[in-house]
C-alpha cells in the first residue's frame, strides 16, 4: 500500500479547554482516529478522543504476582529443595523468613512492568516522529494543545478536514508531512 | 478548588505558586538553568571541592581494599561501625523522597509537585551512597555478589533466613524503584528540554533520554496511570525498607537492639532525617536559582510541620526504649540504659537527646518554621543528631553486651572518617551536577498547578 504523503493535519490551540472541547467535537463528527497532544496531563482527555482501555494496570498485576510467586519459590527451591541448611533447627521451609523478600520481589516486578508497561504500550522509545516535522510543534511541550486528525481516518480528506478544523476556531493549522 | 473547602487557615497560607505565572514562564524559568544560565564561580568551586572529596573516598576504599578493614576502628566486639552507621543515616536520608513523591502524591498535597524531582535525586543519590558501605564492609569486598542468589560452582546459595538478606532485597529493589520513578518523572520534562534549546547535540541527548516523548493523550493517559501505580507501590515499599535495616537489628539478641518499636520508630527517624535534607538542600537551591516564587514558604513551613512530627514520634521510641529498658525486668536492657546515660558514651547519647529532642522544639513556633536561616540550621542539628542516633544504636549496644569480659571500646580511624566524609562530597557533587543537567524542578507537574490548567466538562 502507498503511503499518503501527508500524515495528517494539525490544528494548534491556547488553552486546555479548548483543546478538550475541540477533541469532544471531532471525535463526535466521525473522526476516529485523531490523537491531542499537551504540555502535562489532563484528565479526561484520552477518553475524549476514543481511548477507553489502559492496560496498565493488568500488566502491572500480572508483573507482580510473577514477581512473588517466583520470589517465593526461588527461596523455597534454594533453601528446602536445593541446598537444605540446618540454621538454628528451623525447618528448611521456613515461611514466615521467606515473606520479605517474597514482598520485595513483588514490589520490584510490578515496578518494573508498570515502566516498561507503559513505554511498550505507547510505543516509545520512538525519537522520530511525523509530529516532530511541524516546526510549531515543538511548543507542545511548552504551553500549546495540539489536535490531529490523521489521514488514515475513514472520514479524511485533505479539504473537508481542514474545513472541519477551521470551525473550531484554532490558533493555527498545519499539515504534517509523513 | 470548590469554594466551601476552602479553610480560612487556607487563605492565610502563602501559595504553592507565587500568583501571575503562566506555561510559559514556569517552563523558561526552571529550563533555563539548564540550557541558558552560564555555571558560576560558586558552583564551579563547589563542585570542585565535593568532586576532591569524592576522590578522597576513592583513596579510602583503594587502600581498604588493599589492606583490609583493619584499617578501621572495627574490632570485637564492635564487628559493625561506621560503615553501617553510615549505611542507616543515608538510607534513612533517601525515605523522604520517596514520601514526597509518591506518599504525598496519593495524599494529593499537590504542594509536593515543586519539590520532587530534587527530593527523588536526593533519595537516588543517597541510596548511592549508602550501597557503598555494605559491599565494602563486608570484609572481602570482590566476593559481596555472593549476597545475590547467582548459580555458581559452589553450588551453594544465600540464607533466606537471615534479615541481612532481606536487607539486600529490600535496598535493591529501593534502589531499582527509586531510578525508575525518578527517570520515568524527567521523561516529558526531558522533552520539554529538548525542544526549548537550539544545541544540536543537545536536542539529540535529550531527544533520546526522553525517548521521543511527545505528550499524546494517550501517552499521558497510560503514563499517569504508571506513575500513580508505581507510587502506590512505593508507598509500602519505603515503609518496608527501613523496617526491614531495622530488622537488621531487630532480630538479634543483643540488648538495645531486640525491641519491637524499632520498625516503627526507624520509619520515622528516616523521614525525619531525610526532611531535613531535604531543607538542607531547598533553601540554598532556591535562594541561588531564584527559585523563591516555586518553593515558597509553604513548602519550608509543611517540612518543618512534617519534622516536628517525626520528631515527636522518634522521641517516643527513645521514651519507650527508656521505659522498657527501667520496667521491662531484664537486667541486660537495664544496664543498656543506664550505660547510654552514664557509660563512656553518654556523651554522644546526651548530643542526640538535644539535637533530635530538645532542640527542634522550636519548630512549635511558626517565625522559625517561616525562616529560611533558622530552619537550615534546625535541619543541620537534627541530621548530626540523627547520625548520633545510629551511632549509639550499633555502637553501644555492642560495646557492652552479656559479658564483662567481652566488652571493649571503639575508636573509629582517620580511614573511617575520610569514608564517610567522602560520600557526603560524593553526594554533593551528585546533586552539583544534577541541578546543572536536568530539571530539578517538575516542570509538566508545575504546569498543572496553574489554575489556567484547569478544564471544565
């Protein structure tokens, strides 16, 4: 399949509000596939533009119950199975000893899912970007929201987007070029 | 904020932000003393000096591992000085952190968001400094990996009944977390960084430490969560990391040190020394970053608020300590208290009762808690009283235990100090070079801080 030339088209906006209303109203015209861009976090906004499932914290569920059960049956497999020592007459499958580090390794696996959960998830490390190519873009990481309707929407096309975009009274529009 | 919340204790209390900031100044502000602000003078000798102090640590540990740790006042019955005083005071220095970022996070005192970053690389450089000690005053140092359960041709593994295992764990997965919530915390500021300079081999750098961060809303959506699960995580994770170095403790027999107040008052003592570094370190930093507008008084005085109260807690475990030792019947405990008071270390015991104790008492009065000088000489007082503290837990419990004939003094060496000298330098010249590289302050989580930031359905 040939790509389009064009990744999409970006509108640039002042404020959070805006962004978030303009996002309510493109993704409730039939665009699908937008995505918004924004300084620092805002609640309510990935819902806005058609995300609804975070797999986050399953991931981070699953990152810790590997993480205990294996922290637990390493001590288990070392201390009863493997090399059983008598220290003070305790029994080899001392449980209460092991709880700690079964504890710790829980922490330190879902840690360690939930990080790399979320950067596998989103994509990252990703250091080019279509989105980089917009030279106002790099005020998204200032104080500017961005909203992008992509060209592989059902709905684009190169005119009537920009048209739709226009409506919604933004600071700027761009293409951006794939 | 609704207006019927709003206390009238609210509207007297100086602002997490001084008013008439926008994006865009908070941006330039804190990202200009990464990228515009030219090193000064100060910073230059500064640095200059903790680097000759790291170095000297360096030449303390070459020579220890070539001599051994006989050149330290470590004998028996004291098997355990500096080295794990050391170990304890700096742990305990990195708990605030991480109750400042991830504690306080889920607490919602949104006031935190101005002095996390710092507080986080304080914690990351702390735990830094105290993993020193542990691998090297173990006695061979080359054989510490034995510590971590690695198939080897010994065929043997690690005691998993023994706390300093647990030990091992518990900091390592600190240490883990800590670097994680820390690195994950700079990722859009790092974008942030790479946007704002015009250096092209520095856009590269940050462009590929913030790994092409560019704040989709989806990203932001799957990052808050992460950052909200990891800091529900850390939550328990710092309260058991103390716990557990006072399990260290703890579990041995020794008296002074078999009680079950220690976890709890460990905890404590932890966050308190880690609160007055944290003051320690805010208070120069925002006087010579200009910074006043971000940490303002609020900040100084919430810290001091949180120090009177560790220290309240902190002066009960010395209380309890003290009631057991006299009501608990066991003639041991007894002597241990009498011998702190008047043995031949009482000196250093009755230092850390006025430094941990009495002195910071006056935190009570709001004019101090409101005073930059007062409050950096407050924090000072009770980290040397906080480091007496430890010095006291495993010095003189050991120096005089069941037998009269196995009791002996320690006399920590030159060697011993320039250790423990050399990490504070090593801990300095870390945070030098952090506040010159990275933002020392959030700046995507000042942004939101800012009542423009808000959204209405």
């Amino acid at each position: 399949m040939k790509r389009d030339p064009i990744y999409g088209i970006m509108a640039e906006f002042d404020s959070a509000q805006a962004l978030v209303d303009a996002a309510r109203t493109t993704h409730q015209a039939g665009y699908k596939k937008i995505d918004a861009y924004s300084p620092f976090p805002i609640e309510g906004l990935a819902e806005e533009i058609g995300f609804h499932f975070d797999e986050i914290p399953l991931t981070v569920l699953i990152g810790g119950i590997i993480g205990g059960v294996s922290g637990y049956l390493m001590q288990y497999w070392m201390s009863a199975v493997d090399y059983p020592l008598n220290i003070g007459g305790k029994p080899y499958h001392s449980w209460p000893a092991f709880i700690i580090i079964t504890f710790e390794m829980t922490i330190l696996f879902a840690g360690i899912s939930a990080v790399f959960g979320m950067l596998a998830f989103n994509g990252l490390p990703m250091p080019y970007h279509p989105v980089f190519n917009v030279p106002r873009f790099s005020s998204a990481s200032k104080d500017r929201f961005f909203l992008i309707v992509f060209s592989s929407d059902k709905k684009y096309d190169p005119v009537g987007v920009r048209k739709f975009l226009e409506a919604l009274n933004p600071r700027s529009i761009s293409e951006v070029p794939s | 904020m609704p207006e019927q919340y709003k206390s009238s204790t609210d509207l007297e209390r100086a602002p997490v932000i001084e008013p008439g900031h926008t994006f865009g100044t908070v941006t330039e502000k804190i990202s200009s003393i990464v990228l515009t602000r030219p090193a000064s003078n100060g910073w230059f000798v500064g640095f200059g000096l903790c680097f000759m102090l790291t170095m000297m640590l360096l030449y303390a540990l070459g020579y220890l591992f070539l001599k051994g740790i006989g050149i330290w006042g470590v004998t028996i019955p004291i098997g355990w000085g500096f080295a794990i005083v050391n170990f304890v005071w700096w742990i305990g220095i990195g708990h605030a952190g991480t109750l400042i970022s991830a504690i306080l996070l889920l607490l919602r005192q949104s006031w935190r968001n101005s002095i996390n970053r710092f507080a986080e690389a304080m914690t990351l450089f702390a735990v830094a400094c105290a993993g020193v000690f542990p691998a090297v005053h173990v006695g061979r140092p080359w054989l510490a990996y034995w510590l971590f359960p690695i198939p080897n041709t010994m065929r043997v593994w690690p005691q998993f009944r023994s706390p300093l295992m647990w030990d091992v764990f518990a900091v390592s997965t600190y240490a883990t977390i800590s670097a994680l919530f820390w690195y994950t915390g700079l990722i859009p500021d790092m974008a942030t960084l790479r946007d704002r300079t015009d250096n092209r081999a520095l856009k590269m750098v940050y462009g590929m430490l913030c790994m092409g961060w560019r704040g989709s809303a989806r990203h932001w959506h799957r990052y808050e969560t992460m950052y909200l699960l990891l800091a529900g995580l850390a939550t328990p994770l710092v309260l058991s990391v103390h716990t557990v170095v006072s399990f260290d403790f703890a579990v041995g027999i020794v008296p002074g040190w078999h009680t079950t107040i220690f976890p709890p008052y460990f905890v404590a003592g932890a966050i308190y020394s880690g609160f007055a570094m944290v003051l320690m370190l805010a208070i120069p930093i925002r006087k010579i970053y200009g910074l006043e507008d971000f940490i303002t008084e609020r900040h100084l005085q919430n810290s001091a608020k949180v120090m009177l109260a560790t220290g309240l807690i902190v002066a009960y475990g010395y209380g309890i300590e003290a009631f057991m030792g006299w009501y608990g019947g066991d003639r041991y405990d007894a002597f241990t208290l009498w011998n702190r008071l008047h043995g031949p270390y009482a000196g250093p015991y009755w230092a850390l009762l006025i430094c941990n104790i009495f002195i910071p008492q006056v935190l009570w009065i709001r004019k101090l808690r409101t005073s930059p000088v007062a409050l950096f000489f407050i924090s000072g007082v009770i980290l040397v009283g906080m480091w007496l503290e430890r010095f006291v837990i495993v010095v003189l419990s050991l120096h005089r235990d069941f037998l009269t004939s196995s009791w002996g003094m320690y006399y920590p060496t030159r060697w011993d100090w320039m250790t423990y000298i050399g990490t504070i330098g090593m801990f300095l010249m870390l945070m030098f070079l952090f506040l010159r590289i990275l933002p020392a302050i959030s700046i995507f989580e000042m942004r939101t801080l800012l009542p423009e930031a808000e959204v209405k359905e």
